[in-house]
C-alpha cells in the first residue's frame, strides 16, 4: 500500500503546510496558522495596540495592517465599527486608549456620512479628558483637514461639559504632542456656552486672567488659585494653596515638586492613575516610607478594588507601575528611591483586583505559556521593559488566583528549533513552579529563567495526553506564530479529545496584534481572547 496519508491527511499536517481544505495562512514565522476574523482583529488592535510591533513584524508594518483592517470594517459596517470602539474604550478593557482614538479619528474622516456622525458624537465618551482629545486631533489630521463635523465635534467637547470640570480638564491638560488647547480653540472657534466657559477660554487663549474680574464662580476661583500658585514664593504658601484649591500635580511649578511637603498636599485629592504614575517619586521625596500616613493612605486606596474599577485602572498599568517600583531606579535613569515593601505588596493586590471579580468555573485549566524566543521581543501594549512572555505570565497568574485546579507549564518547541530536555524531562516543556500566592515581580524573575526555544504550540496538548494528564480547558497565552510542529494545535486538541475523552477545549489568548490565530474557528470547542484586556479573565471562566 502506497502511504498517501503520509502526506496528505486532515488529521496530522506539519506546521510548516496549511491543513487541507482548511483557510490557513502562512504566519509571520513561515508556519501556517488560522486567520482571525476581521473583528476579532480589530479586538485585538484596539486592546494591544501595535506600538513596538513585534519580533517578527516592524511597529510601522504592523500599524499599517491593523489601519487596513479598519478601512475594510469601515467600508463594511461603519456604525457598528463605531459602536466596538466605544465599547472597548469606555469599560477601560484596553490599557491604552490610543488605538480607539486613532480608529475613532479614521471614523470620523474617513466613514460615510452616518458614520462620520456617529464617531463625532461618539467622541466625547472616547475622549475623556483633554489628553485624549489633543491624540484625536494630531490622528484625524493625517486623514483631512478641519471640516464642519470636526470643528463642531471640539466645540462641542468644550461648551458641554460644566464649568468646573473644563476648568479642570483645561488645568491638567494644558498641551501634549504638538497640541494645545489654544490650538483647538482656535481652530474650533467655539461660542461659548456661558459667561463662565467664555472666561475659561479666554483664560486659555490669552494666556492670563481677564483683568477686572471679581473671582464670580467656582471656574474661575480655580484659574485664580493656578496663577496664584505660579506666584507663590514660599513653599509654606504653595502647599496652602494646593491643599485648599485641590490643584493637581500639573499646575505645581516644578521647583516645588521635590518637596514631600508638597506632595503630602497632593496626596488626598490625587487621582488612582495619578497616584500609580507617582508612587516612586514620593517614596523618593521621602513622602511614602515604612509605616508613614501617607503610604498607609496609597496602600488602603491601592488595595480597594471597587475604586480601582471606578477610575479605569488597567492591571497593565499596574504591572508597569510595579516593574518600576521595585526596581528602584527610574526606566530612564533619572533618580533612584528605597522601594517599601507595603507599596510593592499593595500594587501586587491592586493587579488582581483591577480585573473584577471571576467567578471560578472548576474546571481543569492547564496554562501554557509560550516562552519560544519571539514571546521575548516587543512590547505589551507599548509599556517600557514588559515582553509578551512576562505580560502573558501575568495574565495566567489571575486565572491561576481563580481557579483551583490548574497547573502552569511553559512550552517552546521539542525540535526543529532550539528545543531540549529542560525541566520534568520533556522536550520543548518546562513546568512551572509558579502561584499567584507568590509576588508577581518574583513570577516574572522565574519566567525570565525559562530557556528560550522555537515554537509548537501543539506541544501542550501533546504533552498532557502522553503524561495522561485530565484537562478541560488548555489556554494557551502565545503570538500564535507557531511552525515547528509536526501537527497543528488544533489536531493535537483533536488527538486529545480523542485519547482521554475528554471534551477539551482550547483558549488561545493572544499576545500581540497581527492576524493569526492556532485556534480552528470552525471548532465551537475553540476561543481566541486577548492578552490584556481585563474581561478575558471572566471569558475564560464562563466558556
Ligand atoms: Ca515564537
């Protein structure tokens, strides 16, 4: 008998050729994956983002597909594209809100008329605050110039919110990235909605108070307070004023930022993204020290979860914040402080309890981490020093804090790579002594200690089914750039099911935002979620 099947069988197909009959395509790595569907890419572009791009793909070439990806939703279905956005950026389920403005920018510019209508009434729930408003701008630039729509889409974001919270909003965010508030007045040209707003803006655009003014309203009261504060000449006065005034960090003259005192009086109005951003530099003020009042009111506030929800806090910017901190040292080598146990133990809890409540489904989870060599290049997210193998580790560890029966391995490749005999004598797998009892920042020391290899993402489900090992649930956190296996993952799955008769299921947690996928998307026994966004903790439990 000639031994067709040797070469050709739905069941067992080498990595580096697509299934037959099945839609893959050739992945970054020259091996063949599933690929995501167009919305399920725009997910993951929304979550992740495609700044630092990734081991395989330039931040530019992956920018440039995931923009191809929304033009084609666009032309498709611009409102419902709209619609995703809105979704994704107001539940704070991605850690940057770059990606949702940038789309939201191309909506605005590029959709047809209903959809240019809807992303401009759209923007004011997309951009929250003045920062994010400037980003909107600087993106909706590159696709055209300042038409109707847009301007009255800015004077709108002015003229409606009240006085005092634009007053605010104009305090904190007064330029960023080549944009100022000036600019966007002027070019927005707004009538004002009310004498108190047409202070504000002239207040902005002249640069100084209107003289003859008597402090009228609780607006202005503020813009006062700001330029008194410019004025200050003792520090003694400062704080006064940043206390009584509630002022934020923005509108402190920096000579006055070194001084505990100072950030004492920030302390108690300072906002949870604002206090994340700072915990370093007020350890380094002296401010945050073993026992002091001040880091008991930074650990009670980190610790409470219902608050962390409340301003968005993404666990990602937790993890940034703590990968910082315990360091000592600032990522751009300006200054260094004595990190205080509390504070790393308060950012270790506020991690898990940025992500909600899971409710634990008792299954059997093993989770694969893809530790091969290009989990190792690139940026999560665009944040300093976090690889997709340390992120991807994280992410695992809150299922981990779910759920009782899982167990952590690491997988690369058992050939056609750098695999080897490392750990429980498996090729290509090392079992992980990992919980999330442990500190997240050790977690991430022991994972950097994982030897590097290639990549097969079937190598879990192979590995359980030779040790016999039950399994309901295999997740996988990977760039799904698989190629060097002798089957595909979602065969091994199959080969699974079968030998232990076990419904398995499989949930590929993607890393970064390229296209591909190992899950099979006819297979209603297989997920794609991404890395990073705080709902996939429950999505893994409920399916
Ligand atoms: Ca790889």
């Amino acid at each position: 008998m000639f031994k067709f099947t040797q070469y050709f069988s739905t069941k067992h197909t080498p990595q580096s050729e697509a299934i037959p009959g099945s839609k893959q395509v050739q992945n970054s790595a020259g091996g063949y994956s599933f690929e995501l569907d167009d919305w399920k890419r725009f997910d993951r572009f929304l979550i992740l983002g495609a700044d630092g791009g990734t081991y395989y793909v330039s931040e530019r070439k992956l920018t440039i597909d995931n923009a191809e990806i929304v033009v084609k939703l666009l032309a498709s279905d611009g409102v419902k594209v709209v619609d995703r956005i809105v979704a994704v950026s107001q539940s704070g389920r991605a850690p940057k809100n770059d990606a949702a403005i940038f789309a939201l920018a191309m909506a605005a510019k590029l959709g047809d008329e209903a959809t240019r209508r809807a992303a401009y009434a759209a923007m004011p729930k997309v951009c929250r605050i003045g920062t994010h408003l400037m980003h909107f701008a600087e993106y909706a630039q590159a696709f055209g110039g300042w038409g109707r729509g847009m301007r009255k889409a800015v004077a709108g974001w002015f003229n409606d919110k009240p006085a005092v919270e634009l007053a605010h909003q104009l305090i904190k965010y007064q330029a960023r990235d080549g944009w100022s508030n000036r600019d966007l007045l002027r070019l927005a040209h707004p009538r004002a909605a009310s004498p108190e707003h047409d202070r504000l803006f002239s207040w902005v655009t002249k640069g100084e108070l209107t003289a003859g003014v008597v402090a009228s309203d609780e607006s202005y009261a503020l813009l006062e307070n700001v330029e008194a504060l410019k004025k200050a000449e003792s520090l003694q006065r400062a704080v006064k004023i940043v206390r009584d005034a509630k002022l934020p960090r923005e509108a402190v003259p920096t000579q006055w930022l070194t001084e505990a005192a100072m950030w004492d009086a920030l302390l108690p109005h300072m906002p949870m993204t604002a206090m994340l951003r700072n915990v370093a530099t007020m350890t380094r003020v002296g401010l945050l020290r073993s026992g002091s009042n001040a880091t008991k009111l930074v650990t009670a506030q980190l610790r409470d979860g219902a608050r962390l929800r409340k301003a968005r806090v993404h666990p990602l910017g937790v993890l940034a914040a703590l990968n910082t901190y315990r360091k000592g040292r600032g990522v751009k080598g300006n200054g260094t402080w004595e990190p205080v146990a509390a504070v790393i133990d308060a950012l270790d809890d506020a991690f898990y309890k940025s992500f909600g409540a899971v409710t634990p489904s008792g299954k059997r989870m093993l989770l694969a981490l893809d530790v091969s060599g290009s989990m190792t290049t690139g940026t999560v997210a665009g944040i300093a020093g976090l690889t997709p193998r340390e992120a991807s580790a994280a992410m695992a560890l809150v299922t981990a804090a779910t759920e009782r029966e899982h167990e952590f391995i690491g997988f690369s490749a058992a050939s056609g790579g750098y695999g080897g005999q490392w750990g429980g004598g498996e090729p290509g797998i090392t079992r992980l002594a990992i919980s999330p009892r442990q500190r997240l920042d050790d977690v991430v020391k022991t994972i950097e200690k994982v030897p590097m290899g290639g990549t097969d993402c079937a190598l879990p489900m192979i590995w359980a089914q030779k040790q016999r090992i039950d399994v309901d649930t295999f997740v996988v956190y990977t760039d799904n750039e698989t190629w060097a296996g002798a089957v595909h993952p979602a065969q091994a799955l199959r080969d699974y099911r079968n030998a232990r008769g076990i419904p398995a299921k499989l949930v590929v947690v993607g890393m970064t935002s390229t296209g591909f996928s190992i899950a099979d998307p006819t297979d209603a026994g297989m997920l794609d979620v991404v890395g990073f966004d705080t709902s996939t903790p429950a999505v893994i439990a409920d399916f």
